[in-house]
C-alpha cells in the first residue's frame, strides 16, 4: 500500500487511538493538518506553539494515553520548549512532533540559513527520546519506539521531527498492526511480593494511602478505591494528587493542608504509596511531619522504574510495574481479610468537614476589594459534582489549597514544574478531551493568566464550556509577599506592578468571550452562574485586596518546606 509520510503518521497515531493534535500549521505540515482534519480528527490551532504543547499535555492526563501536539522548524519548536520540559518533570507522556530543515547527519558548513538549527540535540535532556525520520522508511520504527519511550516507565515526552523533503515521500507499507500495548498495562508484580505487602497491610493498626498524581493521569480511581475500601483507612493526597477519587471524598485529606492528614500520617504504621515519586512536596516520605514514627513505620511503594526505588526512601516491601495492574493484583489478595477502621478515621472525617465549614464561614467577607480566601471560598461553594478544575499562579492557588470548598475528580494543576501560565491552555486541552461535556472552571491570577491570554480565542473558537475566575491585584502578588519579607514594609518592589487600567473582562470580550467585572464577594457566585449559562467561555475580573493577597496567603510556612527547607 503507497502512503505518504504524513499519511502514515495519521496511520500510526490512529492505530493507538490517538485523534486530536495541537499545533499552528505551516508548510511543514498543512498536508497533515488538511487530512487529519479529512479524517475527523479534533485539530486544534491556538495561538503559541507553547499552549499547544500544555492542551496536549491536558489531554494525557485526562485520558491516560499519549497525546500530540505539533511545531514548526525553528521558531516553532522552540516555542515548544517550556511545555516539553514541564511535561518531563510532570511525567506527562505527550509526542511533540517537529519540522526540519535536512537531514542532521549531513554535514554542511553554510552560513546564514533560515529558520534552522539543530534541535534534536537541544531537546534531548527535556524528553525521555529524541529522533529525527531523516529516510522515509524509518516512520514506522520511529513512531513506534517514541510511544514505547512515552509510555513506559515513569511516563514522559518524546521529540520526533523530520525534514520536510521526507514529509511528501512515499511508502510502501502494510496497514498498521492492531494497537499495540505500549504501556505494560499487564506488568504485575511477582505474587511473593504481593504477598508480602498484604501481609503488612494485615499487621498494621493505622495504615494509610498516600495518592499521587499517578492514580488520575492512569484514570486508576476505581481500582484505588477498591483497595481503600478494603484498607478502611484514611487517603492522603500529595499536592500533586489533588484530584478526589469517587466514593473516596469524606476522608481524602490533603497532606500538610489539613490537620487530619498531618495526624494521620504522624500516628501511621505504615504507608501504601501510590502514583507518587516522594519528591520534596511530601518530604521524601522521611522529613517534616514523616519524622515521629519513623521507626515503627512500614512503607509499601507501588512504582513503575525499578531504579526510583530506594532512593528518596527505604522501601520495605517495592512492588514494581504498573499501578493498574498491581493496585488490582494487592485488593485481590486483602479480599478475604478486609480491614475493619479504627475509631481515628471517623474522627478525621469529621474534624476535615469542620475544618472546610469554618473556613468557608470565617473566610474574610464584606470587603471592596476582595479579600482572596473568600474568591476560592465563593468560586468553589457551587461547583457543579461533574465539574473539572484547573488551577494556575500563585498566590492564588496557595490560598485555593486551604479554602476549596468543593472536591472534583478531575483537577488540572502542575505541581513538580510550577509552571505558570499553564492554566488556560490546560483548560482548553482538558475540554477538548472531554468533547465539551462539562463544566470546566478555572481560579488563576492575573499574572498566570496574562501568558497565554490569547487562547481565550481558542477557547470562543471551540465553544467551550469554561469559565475562568481571575484573581486580580495588578501584581505579582506571590513575589510583592517576598520583596516585603525580604527587605521589610514600604521597601521598593521593582518590577513587580502593572497598571490598574487593565480590565481582563473586556480584553474577554474581544475575544468573543463572555467578561463580567466584579467589586464585591456576594457577586462572584452568580456572575460564575451568568458565565456559564451565557453560552461562551467567560472570564470573571474580580479585584481583589493586593496587602491581603501577598500578606496572607494560608500555610505559606508549610509550602516553603516544599524545597527542602527542615530536611534535615
């Protein structure tokens, strides 16, 4: 069967059941796009290369399969290079697809060429592989070995690119074979180790999971919750696993957030860790809230590299593979002996439930402008149970992880880059995936939500049903907090504020948006509500009060020790 090149791609990415990209077409690739587009794919333009590279990234999370995303040679794929390293340090298994000028392996030594440089090179410590198809016939083995990259092991991204001579040639191949399974989705764990686990599990007075990022990215919610059932005991989400598991919301608890969580984790025997890498955010699983108890407590490590293990923390019992495989595998064998919960879980459930009451009726109320705890504590009080939320800045999100009033099963957040920006496109991606079917609310700062502000097209374009809640101070609020830590009251603060003129709900309008201004807490509720019906992606310009803002922000203490600050 003739194809060409770019036929063949479409062929290879179809055959995984891949059907969207992000990317600006160019001569490089409109021969793609055009049939991509033929073949009813969801082909989505936006307006930087960079966002394009975060709705694609939004899309794996929120299907737990690769995703696509597309740049032109030279300046596009550089554009490309902040959302390919936040997908590495996110774990987000995402094919950035590049343009090229020649092959690389030519030697030629002219001056002055336009829009080219070597860039496989560039990329190769951003991604888990990088290749260039310099011959037509490498399509298929290339393809196939950066979705075996992406996908296994810890996951991550992948850089292809070709030369745009090869993308007009000319193959003759065989149909793809029937989609293959390159994530390991069936690579278990040894039963002697499952075994082991289990028995731990058995032994133990308080135990307790500890929910990564992984569970939602791997859409693993359902299994987790089987063995939670069956554990009896407490969840607590790491800072990056701040997606609720159905059925598990009551006694889900964010670590470091909640009293619940920092008590349960202190009087833990033993931990089962899921979907995590024990980074910094948790201590490494050893520090901080981690040290009382440290003798006595057990660890179990569900953990796809096998070369992770051990090395932020002993492991007593590492069970290495996938979670979707090994979370089923470790319910089977506690299925005969479920635990019964210990008086302390009720207890934590009801003290989280006060903690999230008292917050939502103490939250300062009443002020012009508004104070932040009460924008999360309004903006999330109704959120729709189906809804999907993101979240982007930071001040803004620091005070959204104390004062969330809701507790949503898709939540869209980077957590290990802390890459701003993200947030809109993030938002975009995420309801490309879902088709369009929920609710998508996103709570950001005006900084965060300035980057790529121009997607608000994007997302008008498309119909989208989001709305994003914009904390507004006319600052860095986050970095005015540090320059007043850092050299006092009525310092300086170089660089840090723009202009009070700015109005984010009509910058919204031109866009084809849906902008409303608000003064006042008791308005954000409805005009959320005016937003969504309105039929358009809709943007809420709330001012809020700048000395609370970068003064007050809750648990800032316990986020510092994030980096390793009271690591010992």
């Amino acid at each position: 069967m003739a194809v060409k090149v770019y036929e063949r791609i479409l062929d290879l990415f179809e055959a995984e059941g891949i059907n969207t990209l992000f990317g600006i077409p160019d001569p490089n690739f409109v021969h793609l796009f055009h049939l991509a587009d033929e073949r009813g794919w969801n082909v989505v333009s936006p307006h930087h290369e960079e966002s394009a590279g975060f709705m694609a990234e939004a899309v794996s999370r929120m299907t737990g399969k690769a995703a696509l995303c597309i740049g032109t040679l030279g300046p596009g794929v550089a554009n490309l290079a902040g959302a390919m390293m936040c997908a590495k340090v996110e774990n987000s298994p995402v094919i950035f697809l590049g343009g090229q000028r020649a092959r690389i392996t030519e030697q030629r030594v002219r001056r002055g060429r336009i829009q080219f440089v070597k860039q496989s090179g560039l990329f190769e410590p951003s991604v888990k592989y990088a290749a260039s198809i310099e011959y037509a016939d490498q399509t298929d083995e290339i393809i196939r070995e950066g979705l075996r990259k992406a996908l296994n092991g810890t996951p991550g991204p992948v850089y292809i690119e070709y030369p745009s001579h090869v993308i007009q040639e000319e193959l003759d191949v065989p149909a793809p074979l029937p989609p293959e399974r390159y994530r390991l989705v069936g690579q278990t764990a040894g039963q002697d180790r499952v075994d082991a686990a289990a028995d731990l599990v058995r032994q133990a007075k308080q135990p307790i999971l500890l929910v990564g990022h992984g569970v939602h990215t791997a859409r693993a919610g359902a299994s987790v919750k089987a063995l939670a059932d069956l554990m009896a005991c407490p969840v607590i989400q790491t800072s990056g696993g701040t997606s609720f598991i159905e059925g598990l919301e009551d006694r889900t608890f964010p670590y470091g957030f909640s009293p619940s969580a920092v008590d349960a984790v202190v009087k833990s025997d033993l931990c089962l860790a899921i979907g995590t890498e024990l980074g910094e955010p948790v201590h490494y699983g050893r520090g901080r809230h981690w040290v009382a108890g440290e003798d006595e407590r057990k660890w179990i490590l569900v953990e796809q590299d096998p070369t992770a293990i051990g090395v932020n923390r002993p492991i007593d019992v590492p069970l290495v593979g996938d979670l979707r495989a090994i979370v089923p595998q470790l319910a089977e064998a506690l299925k005969n002996t479920p635990r019964t919960a210990t008086p302390e879980l009720a207890q934590w459930i009801e003290q989280d439930a006060s903690r999230l009451a008292e917050l939502a009726e103490n939250a300062p109320s009443g002020s012009t402008p508004v104070h932040p705890a009460r924008l999360v504590v309004e903006a999330t009080k109704d959120f729709p149970a189906d809804g999907i939320l993101v979240r982007d800045g930071g001040a803004t999100t620091i005070f959204g992880w104390t004062y969330t009033q809701c507790k949503p099963h898709d939540v869209i957040w980077n957590q290990n880059f802390g890459h701003l920006g993200t947030g809109l496109p993030y938002a975009v991606g995420a309801s490309v995936a879902d088709g369009g079917k929920r609710p998508v609310l996103m709570i950001t700062g005006d900084s965060s939500f300035q980057f790529q502000i121009a997607e608000l097209e994007t997302a008008a374009r498309l119909s989208l049903p989001l709305v994003c809640v914009v904390a507004v101070d006319y600052a860095w609020g986050l970095e005015v907090g540090v320059y007043k830590r850092t050299f006092g009251q009525g310092s300086r603060e170089t660089a840090v504020h723009w202009s009070k003129d700015t109005r984010l709900d009509k910058v919204a309008e031109g866009f084809g948006c849906y902008g409303e201004y608000v003064e006042t807490d008791a308005e954000i509720a409805p005009a959320i509500k005016r937003a969504f019906a309105s039929g358009k992606p809709g943007v809420i310009h709330v001012a809020v009060d700048p000395k609370a803002n970068s003064e007050e922000m809750p648990s800032y203490d316990e986020f510092r020790t994030w980096y390793a600050e009271g690591m010992q």
